[in-house]
C-alpha cells in the first residue's frame, strides 16, 4: 500500500511539473512549439507535396536546433507526444508515397530518443530511409551501431539474412573513421564478426588509435577470440610497415612463422637490428639469419657490455659485500649474538646467495672473482652440498658475459672436490642463461658430464642445459636428455631434473613426445613404493606444466592424461597443468574453476596438496591484468580469512607471482603481517614473497621490515637464512636488474622467466625438503626471470648516445581523444635510465627520433631530420 501510495504521489507531482513548465513556456519556445505542431498536422494531411514540405523544414529545424548538455533541442523535445500517431500516419502511407525515405529517416531519429527499449525502431525506421547516415551526427550513429549489434545477433539465432544490416555497416565505419571514432567503428565490426574489415580504413595517422585499442580490447576476450583480435592489429602494423609494433604482436601471438616473417620483411638493416634488440628482450632465438650481427644481438650477446655500461653511467660498479645488504650495525647488538650460535655453513650459505644475488651480472664482487686462495677459502667455509651453490654463484656474478664467464668458471671444472666441480657445471648454464652463442660451449662442456658416476655431477650438467638453452626448443637438448626421463632405474634426482630441464627448453611447446615419456615416466615412479610421497615428484607435474605454457585449450588432452595417474598425485598435476596453459591470460572462467577447488573442505593435508596449486593458479592466470591483480588481492584476503592452511600456505607464492618486483604497499602490509604466522611454513613463504616482490628495486620498506624479521627470527635457522635470502633478492643487481616477466609497456610474457619463477614457487610449498635441504640450489632457477630493467639508447652504428628522457608514471591513454599524456610526474634524465614496473620513458628531446614507439632495454634512435631543418643556421 506504501509503494502504491509513493507511486501515486510521484506521478501527480511530475503531472504538476509538466503542468507549470507549460505555463512557463517562454514566447520562443510557444512560437516553436506551435511551429512544430503545425508541421505536424500538415505531415498527416492528404497532399503528399505539402507533406514532404514539412518533413523537410522538420528536418531543417531539427538539424539547426542547438541544445545543451543536460537538455534535448526544443523542437525534438516538443515531437515527443506526437511520436505514436506519426507512427501510425507512417504505417498507413504507402510506399510510394513522396519523401516516405524521409519521413522514416525523421522516425528514427525520434525512435532514438523516445522509442521503447530492445523494439530497435531506430534501426527498423533506418532500414526505410534514406541512404544518408551523416545527417543526425554523432550520437544518433553511436545509437544506431548499438542496435545493429543487437539485431545482428538476434538474426544469427534465427538465421535470417544480415545484408541490410551490413549495408549500413559499410556506410558508419568510414563515418567513425573521419570523424576520430575509430574505437566506435572497432566495436561496431567486432558485433557483427567483420573486425578484418577494419584494415582497409587504417592509415598512418590513426592506425595507433585503432591497434591501441584492439589489443587492449583482447585481454578481456577468451582464447581464442583475443588471438584473432591480435591477428588484425598484426595485419594492420604489417600493411603501414610498422615492423617494431608487428613484431611485438606476433610475441604477443606467440607464432614463430609470424616473428619470422615480420623480421623478413623489414628490409631497413637498422630498424632490423631493433628487431632484434626486442627479439632477444623476450629470449626468442630464431634460426641464423646469416647476418652475423644480427645473430649477435638477437643471442644477447652485447647484453653484458649495455649492462655494465648503464652501471658504470651510473655509478654502480664498486662491489656490495654481504655485511653491507645486512646492515648489521643497525641490527640489534643481542640478537646479532644469538644469530652466531647459529650453524657457521647455513649463514655461509645464506651469505653466498646474497652475493650472487647483489653482485649479478657486474663480473666482479669480493668473494669469488677475488685471489685464488681467497676463493677457495671461502668456498671450503660452505660445507659439503653447499658448495654447489657456493661454486655455482660465479655463473650469476659472471652473467650474461660468455667469453671472460667461461676463463673464470674453467679454474672450478679441475677441483678435486666433487661438490665444486658440480657447481662450476651448474655456473656454466647460469652465465649462459638468455645468451645464445654460435660455438654452443655449454652444449659441449656440459654433455661430457651427463654419464658421470656422480649423482650431484650429473644433476648439476643437466640443470646447466636446461637454465642455458632455455626456451631454445633444441632438438641436441631432447636428443641428450629424453633417454635420462625415459629410464625409470635411474635415480629420482636424475630424471626429475631432466624432465625440468626439458620443460625449460621446450617451454610452450606442447612436445607430444616429451609429454607421453614425462606422464609414463610419472605412472611408473608414482607406483614405486615411497616415491609418490618424495617432494621431487611434484617437479615432473611441474615439467609437464612448463610444455603447456600459456597454451590455453591445447592442454585438455594433457589434462585428461593427468586424471589417470596415481589418486595422490593426479589433481596437482592436473591442477598445475592447466593453471600453466593459462597463465597471464585473464580467463575468467578458469579462476572460477579454480575458486571451486578450493570451495572443498578436505581433512588431510596431503590429499588436499592441489588446493595450494589452485590458489597459486588464480595469481598465475590473472598476473600481468592490472584489474585481474587487484581481485586477486581481494580474493586472497578472503581465503587468508577462511582458508585452510594448506591453501594460506599458497597466499605469499601467490601474492609474490602477480607482483614480482613490483612492491605495492598493501601487498607488503598483507605479507608483513604473514611473516609473523603461527604456522611456520606460511612465514617461510611470506619471506621469500618479500623478497620476489622486492627483487632488484632497493624498496627502503622492503629492506626495513626485512631486518626487523631478522632480529626477530635470530634463533630460528631456517627463516633467518631465508631473510637473508630475500634480502639478497631485494638488492639484486645493486637494483639495476628485474624478474618481472612482463615488459613492452607490460604486455608481453617472458614464458621463461615465468618457467623459473613456477619452478622456485612449487619448492616453496614444500620448503623444508627442497630449499632448506640439499636442493637450495634450485633458487637459481630464478636466473630465468632476471633482466636489466634499463632503457640505452643507441645511434646507427650501435654505440651509446646519451639523450634527454623523461620518465614517469604510464598512463592508459587507450581510447582517449585528441592527443593525451602518456606519463605523468616525470622527471628529466640523460639515457641510459632505469624503469620501475609501472614506468614509462620518452624522448624530451625532437633532434633524435626513436625506431620503436615503446622505449624499453635497448632503443635505436635516428637524427630527426625536420627537426634539424628547423634549426636556425
């Protein structure tokens, strides 16, 4: 009765309303209103002349009537209450009545703003009229193409014809393209599935416009309608020779024959070499071009030199020593006592990770590049197995650097120590990791060692392979290392880190034959008593998981193959499988898959070992999505809430996978907050998130909270080595390095690097029988994921050129008119600069042009011409 009451009342005050603002009609508007009337009226007669007449003077006040933003012009305003008997007057004329195509052309634009909804009357009168689109303007047509989309899928359901339909489709897409409504035209063409038609209408002025917005538009369209999306923008780049943004969209695509072919038809030998660059940014290395120098830069092989350049320009060059990442000074003086009582190797160990780490890349630091005796001082200070990781750390110092890497590691390769001979082995493939080098020194210093009678040597020449050739997809790799997987008398060790080596090489791939031998192999260990339950088991799941990358729905055979291994096994495996073949894709439907996992109440923790994998897949597929990012916050805090500990276990992994190198404030309360859990595996696992999520920015928070944490865990040995750990992490590179995978103003996927981050984060889930146990080692995994985080510009002949850039924050200009910003809060510099994860750089300067429109590690510039023209004499 209240409602009914309320309605009432409302409807009697808006009766009043149109009551005084009759009276209150101003002398103008009555003299309109009487105007339009009388049009009305002479439209309805019986003399067709007279009524075409008015129709045309209808049109005319209708066209040179103005209106403001918050009101409708007087004459279509005073229309309103004679759009029902125009209607009917329409209907009733026949059709070869005189100005009928007008008349409907008049109905339609009245049906726009006062037909009813989901009738599409301003489409129906449309189809009647006239051929002209043009005549109401802008928003008439944005109604219009809203209705054609409607209609269109409407007649698709029932089959019926669409080619009225696509006739005025033709007729809007050039209209939005004069007139700076490109976006409009895209989604008019992606309704009616004719997005190629687009490519006809793009010209060098607004083809940016256009591709900005289409790829933008992808990450929200389930595979595989994003892969075609990206396919137009491809072809649109390819059509304007814009080679630099084709290249980039075909990594995006992920097709081989797409790169290749866009590298062939670049026929500028400088703008190839900027191809390049951004070839091996993203670690892809195509067969020989027969261009020697080209082949170097696509091999990385200058990397080093632009690093430590940018490091010397920087003045970054002089070592960091463990003590000076601690700052043990600030430490409290009691609990610096209390750590010394803990095991003098641990603290070694913690200790030599925290240099590889600090002093990656720079080739000099004052434990292993120092005097002989020195070295081999302190490698003896890290006992037993830990001396791998101790011989092992001169491969990160010595990164990317082949040739003086190599003299340096070669000393190690004649030690009468086993442990340190491994760990040379392991060195060999980190110096080598994201370099390609014509002669293969890894390949042929490595394959020697693969028959060795030492488990630990072994282990160690075949992670080298997989960490040198990573994502190479060479076949001398799968040739050496697919007998090892195959051979199920081999030991555990031995076949597990060949599966992963593998993986690691053949990443995103789906390789049949190596899946089928890494499943069968997973059947026969997993029905061997005690191996189901060995933590290295997890790692062929793992494997299988890296072959699947970011390959969306070519997993469901795969998929089905995992639900037929061992019950304690088979969820994580399919859990880890398809989390991987999604992976930085945003699908929406997959998290909510994984949701359901984790809605599952299961009593024994390790039955519920794949509920932790789901909880790390939902921050795998939503990485690298800035909106997916921030519901996955969401969605963690709720699980942190209600969650098992299984799955709180996961949160830190997760949380340290979608911002990795990218220390957000939240995130850092969030796991601050987890250091100090009650269950000491969750702890453990939000110290080593800090860490990843700190890694290579020098973040002053990060490097506070982290000594806090080692003051307060000075007794416990675990999670003080893993403080120091990810203190090491933090400052890695002296803060010049990154292990984002994301970059290319973040829209491509290094699938490497995140092929090493998942290899270290499945250790962390199980943390006491993998890192904090004799495979520590496998933290260098994450020498996948490490980049230089610099922009170095470069003249023709490849050498540096300092120039004015200015870096700030990006901001997302997509489907913005005119000519927006596209930083702000910037600063000034001279090149070479850094780059934050949420950075971007352009030139300040108009004397040099870029070759590529997105300033990021290694950037080709050319004298801009006009400009110079311009220049006074």
């Amino acid at each position: 009765f209240f409602s009914v009451a309320m309605a009432q009342e409302k409807k009697e005050t808006l009766e009043k309303e149109e009551e005084v603002e009759e009276v209150e009609l101003s002398e103008e508007d009555a003299k309109i209103k009487e105007e339009v009337e009388e049009l009305v009226d002479k439209i309805q007669g019986d003399n067709q002349g007279v009524a075409k007449l008015a129709l045309e003077t209808l049109r005319t006040m209708l066209k040179t009537a103005t209106g403001t933003v918050t009101s409708i012009p007087k004459p279509l305003k005073f229309l309103r209450p004679h759009y029902p008997t125009l209607k009917e007057n329409f209907t009733a004329r026949p059709n070869t009545m005189e100005g009928k195509k007008l008349f409907a052309d008049l109905l339609s634009l009245l049906a726009m703003s006062y037909a009813k909804e989901d009738v599409r009357e301003c489409l129906t009168f449309k189809l009647q009229g006239d051929a002209d689109i043009a005549q109401w303007g802008h928003e008439y047509i944005r109604h219009l193409s809203g209705e054609i989309g409607t209609e269109y899928h409407k007649r698709k359901e029932t089959a019926g014809s669409v080619d009225d339909l696509m006739a005025l489709v033709t007729k809007i897409v050039p209209f939005d393209f004069t007139h700076n409504s490109e976006p409009q035209a895209c989604d008019l063409l992606l309704e009616v599935e004719r997005l190629p038609h687009v490519v006809a209408h793009c010209t060098s002025d607004n083809h940016r416009r256009v591709c900005d917005y289409l790829l933008s538009y992808a990450d929200y369209v389930a595979s595989p309608g994003n892969r075609e999306i990206q396919k137009v923008a491809y072809d649109i780049y390819l059509q304007l020779q814009k080679y630099p943004e084709a290249l980039r969209t075909s990594m995006m695509l992920n097709d081989r024959e797409l790169i290749k072919a866009t590298l062939d038809a670049c026929k500028d030998p400088i703008l190839q070499k900027q191809l390049a660059f951004q070839l091996g940014r993203q670690r892809i290395f195509l067969d020989p071009t027969g261009d020697d120098e080209l082949d170097e830069i696509i091999g990385n092989a200058k990397l080093s030199e632009f690093f430590l350049y940018t490091a010397r320009d920087l003045n970054s060059m002089d070592p960091k020593t463990p003590e000076q990442i601690y700052k043990t000074h600030l430490q409290d003086q009691r609990t610096t006592t209390l750590s010394a009582n803990i095991s003098s190797h641990t603290q070694n160990l913690a200790s030599t990770f925290v240099n590889a780490f600090a002093n990656a890349g720079f080739c000099t630091d004052k434990l292993m590049t120092a005097e002989v005796s020195q070295v081999t001082e302190w490698l003896h200070k890290n006992k037993d197995h830990r001396m791998m990781s101790a011989a092992a750390s001169l491969g990160m110092i010595m990164l990317w650097d082949v040739d003086d890497g190599l003299a340096q590691v070669d000393k190690f390769l004649y030690s009468n120590e086993e442990y340190i001979k491994a760990g040379a082995l392991m060195a060999v493939g980190i110096l080598h990791s994201g370099v390609r080098n014509d002669c293969d020194p890894a390949l042929a210093l490595l394959s020697d060692y693969l028959e060795n009678k030492t488990t630990d040597m072994r282990v160690a020449a075949i992670m080298g392979l997989g960490l040198s050739y990573a994502g190479s997809k060479r076949t001398e790799i799968s040739e050496l290392l697919v007998p090892m997987v195959a051979d199920s008398e081999i030991a555990l060790d031995i076949c597990v880190f060949a599966a992963l080596s593998l993986g690691l090489v053949f990443v995103g791939t789906c390789d049949e034959n190596i899946t089928e031998i890494i499943t069968t192999q997973l059947m026969e260990r997993c029905e061997k008593e005690g191996q189901v339950s060995n933590s290295l088991i997890r790692f062929f799941c793992v494997a299988l998981g890296l072959l699947f990358l970011g390959q969306h729905e070519n997993v469901e055979a795969a998929v089905v193959a995992c639900s037929t291994l061992n019950p304690k096994i088979a969820k994580y495996c399919e859990m880890t499988v398809k989390t991987c073949a999604y992976a930085g894709s945003g699908d929406l439907v997959q998290i909510k898959e994984l949701m359901k996992q984790l809605v599952e109440k299961i009593e024994k923790e390790e039955e519920a070992s794949h509920q932790s994998v789901a909880v790390m897949g939902i921050g795998l597929i939503a990485m690298g999505e800035v909106l997916g990012s921030e519901m996955c916050k969401r969605t963690f805090e709720h699980i942190l809430q209600y969650g098992d500990a299984v799955m709180r276990r996961a949160i830190p992994l997760a949380l340290a996978l979608v911002y990795v190198s990218n220390p957000q404030l939240i995130v850092l309360d969030t796991l601050g907050k987890l250091t100090h859990d009650p269950d000491s595996e969750t702890s453990m696992n939000a110290i080593l998130a800090l860490g990843l999520v700190g890694a290579g920015t020098n973040n002053a928070r990060t490097a506070n909270m982290l000594r806090q944490l080692a003051n307060y865990y000075a007794k416990e040995a675990n999670h003080l080595f893993l403080v120091r750990v990810a203190q090491g992490m933090l400052f890695m590179g002296k803060g010049l390095l990154t292990m984002n995978p994301f970059h290319s103003d973040r829209k491509l996927m290094n699938h490497t690097a995140v092929a090493g981050l998942l290899i270290v984060l499945h250790s962390g889930l199980d943390m006491k029988s993998l890192i904090l146990s004799k495979y520590h080692f496998l933290l260098y995994y994450l020498v996948t994921a490490i980049s230089p985080r610099m922009m170095v510009t470069l003249d023709n002949n490849l050498e540096p050129v300092q120039v004015s850039v200015r870096v700030g924050q990006s901001v997302d200009t997509v489907a913005v008119p005119g000519r927006p910003k596209t930083i702000t809060g910037f600063q000034t510099h001279n090149s070479p600069v850094l780059l934050q994860f949420s950075d971007r750089a352009e030139l300040a300067t108009d004397k040099w042009k870029a070759l590529t429109p997105i300033l990021e590690d290694v950037v080709i510039l050319e004298k801009n011409k006009a400009a110079a023209e311009d220049e006074p004499v």
